[in-house]
C-alpha cells in the first residue's frame, strides 16, 4: 500500500501545489491589473504562469523523485534526476525571457501612450526591440551552458577549454570578426539614434521602410513589397538617404521640359488649383520656377510639399500628370516637339540668310546669293 500511496503523495502533491500557486499568482495579477489601469505592466505578466507552473512542478520533482521508492525510479534515478535538471533550467530560462519580454513590451506600450513624437516613439522601439534580442541571446547562452555543465564529462572538456582559453579567443575572434561587427553595429543602430524601425531610406538606389533591425541584419521594405535584408555594419559604414531623420514631412519636386513659349505664369495659377483638389497635399508650401533653359527646351520645377513620403510621391504624380493633361488640351504648342524632317518651305521662295532677302530657286532649288547691298549676283552655269 505505501508503495502506492508514496508515488501518488509525490506526484500528485506537486500538481496540486504547481496548480494552486499558478492559480494564485494570477488572481493576484489581475487584480493589480484592475487596480492600475495606467499600465499594462500586470496583465502582461499573466502570460509567464505556464513557464512558471512548469518550474515549480519540475523543482518539487527534481526534490521529491527519490521519495516515491518505485524500483524502476530508483534504479534509473541518476537518468532521471539529469532529466528534471535539464527541464528545470530549460524551464527557468523560459520564465526569464518571458519575464523581461513582458517588461519590454510594457515600457514601450506606457511610453507610446505617453509620447506624441513618432519620431521618438520608433527611436524606443528599436531600442527596447534590440534590448529583447540581446536579453534572449544571453540566457539562451547561459542556459546552454549551464545544460553542458550537468554533464560530468562535460566538466573535463570545460577546464581543457579554459587552459587553451588564449589561443581559441584569438581563433574565435578572427573567424567570427564579421559577425562582432554586426552585432556591435546593431548595438550602435540602437542607441545611435541613426535609423530606426518605420524609417523611409534610400539604399543602394532602392526607396523603402525599415521593417526589422536585428543584432546582424535590416529588413527594408520596398514599395513593391520586396524585402531588401542587408547587415547592420552596412549603414555604419556607408552613407544612406533617411527620410524620417529630424522628422518625417517631405518637400518633393516635380521637373517639366517644355518649349520656349511654355505659359508660365497660367502653370504656376493651374498648379495652386491642382494642389487645392489633393487631399495628400499638406499645405505648409509650393512653387512653380523656371530653373534651366537650352537650346530647345526650358526646364520648370515645380515643388510641393507632404506629411510624408508616402503622400509626398502621391501628390508629386497628381501634379505631373494633371499639369501635363492641362498642357496637352489648352496649350499643346507648350510641349517640346522633336523635329524628324527639314522645314518645308513656300513653293518659288527661300530664306537666303539673316538679311530677310528672297531669291527665286535654281534647278536644284537653289539661287544667286544676294550681294551685301541687296542685289542678285550674276548667274553662272547653265539653268
């Protein structure tokens, strides 16, 4: 009968109490959570009760699996003991990430309420974002450490690894040189404030958003919804466009190349109009100029402004294509034409040069060139 009870006692004592003081905590949370509304601190805590619960149950076993004296359990009680071990530090390094990814996620949530800057905002949220990475980086580390060392073979193989500790440093760092430099570069993409989850860059002549900064790697999105994953030394080491730095509104610019007798001052009215009818349009400013000229053409700029890039490449394609449908229907001799053919000129008449003097066409359609006083020169040749 004991070695029945004894087993049951065990084993079902621990579930019992695993069960009670999960069931515990949580109320107390919730309660917490009732009481400060201001935070979500508590309620996000609730999420860590199953790691937890799997941490006191596999403790009370790790202390109590000797007590059950079942001969199998005792025969194998070495095996077993490893096991719960290696499920308690498991278990605990679970509890600790869960933890600290609940406070993260809890001081940015407060934070974000609190701040109406969204510039300052995704500044936090790299940072808290990078701070996770590194927190589960460290005890997923120390977790496995602490595993190998439960091993007693694995104790011999750590102290030949300290006496060599020199020599596998030097090796190590060489060969991982590239991967501490992206981690290092995170760290510094992080606290440097130098681009930030939600920024529009410009890399390698691609225009995206940061999606994902991680200890070795960033993610933009492009607008055509690629992804460009690059490594964070790349933006530590290169210069790169950031469209959000110092704030996210945009001024963009709208070139035209038109001919000579463009109507000028009718486009800088159209375009005040234009810029009435699009919502994208942000008001803070505009302009319409005649930057450049050349022998065929003048160019005109028109500049317009945004909340930000999105709206800013919305308003800059309402603009062209509507001053160019505007051009085309009420000033169509505004627009540069290519010219593919000589002028055709009047039947019997020719330009002869600047003096505006005209003479009657040869055979082959040319004539006596006019003397500086106006009359013809003598004819020579047959014709």
């Amino acid at each position: 009968m004991e070695n029945v009870l004894r087993p049951l006692i065990v084993i079902g004592g621990s579930v019992v109490i695993t069960l009670l003081v999960g069931w515990l905590v949580d109320r107390l949370l919730r309660r917490a959570d009732s009481r400060h509304h201001e935070t979500p601190l508590w309620g996000l805590l609730r999420r860590c009760r199953p790691p937890l619960q799997v941490v006191i149950i596999t403790a009370l076993l790790r202390g109590s699996y000797r007590q059950t004296k079942i001969p199998w359990v005792w025969e194998h009680r070495v095996g077993i003991g490893q096991a719960l071990s290696l499920v308690l530090i498991g278990a605990s390094a679970w509890l600790v990430v869960r933890a600290a990814a609940t406070v993260v996620e809890a001081s940015y949530a407060r934070y974000a309420t609190s701040t109406r800057d969204p510039a300052r905002v995704r500044r936090v949220r790299t940072q808290v974002t990078l701070i996770q990475r590194v927190v589960i980086a460290v005890v997923t580390v120390v977790a496995i450490a602490a595993m190998l060392l439960t091993f007693p073979a694995m104790r011999g193989v750590g102290t030949s690894m300290l006496a060599s500790a020199g020599v596998l440093g030097i090796v190590a760092g060489v060969a991982a040189q590239s991967t501490l430099g992206n981690l290092f570069a995170g760290l510094q993409i992080a606290f440097g404030d130098m681009v930030r989850i939600g920024d529009t860059v410009v890399v390698d002549g691609e225009w995206g958003t940061v999606e994902e900064i991680t200890l070795t790697f960033l993610a933009v999105r492009t607008w055509d919804e690629r992804r460009i994953t690059m490594p964070v030394s790349y933006f530590t080491s290169k210069p790169f466009e950031n469209w959000s730095r110092g704030g996210v509104q945009m001024t963009g610019t709208v070139f035209f190349h038109l001919d000579h007798a463009a109507p000028v001052a009718a486009m800088r009215k159209k375009l005040r109009d234009i810029l009435g009818d699009i919502a994208a349009w942000d008001g803070r400013d505009w302009s319409l100029a005649v930057t450049d000229t050349t022998p065929t053409t003048i160019q005109v700029r028109a500049v317009v402004t945004a909340k930000d890039a999105d709206d800013i490449w919305t308003v800059r394609c309402a603009v062209r294509e509507q001053l160019i449908g505007w051009l085309r229907d009420h000033h169509p001799y505004a627009l540069p034409k290519v010219t593919t053919a000589p002028a055709t000129l009047p039947p019997g008449e020719q330009w002869a040069d600047l003096t505006g003097a005209k003479t009657r066409p040869g055979r082959n359609g040319t004539g006596p060139s006019p003397k500086p006083d106006g009359s013809k020169a003598p004819r020579t040749g047959r014709g």
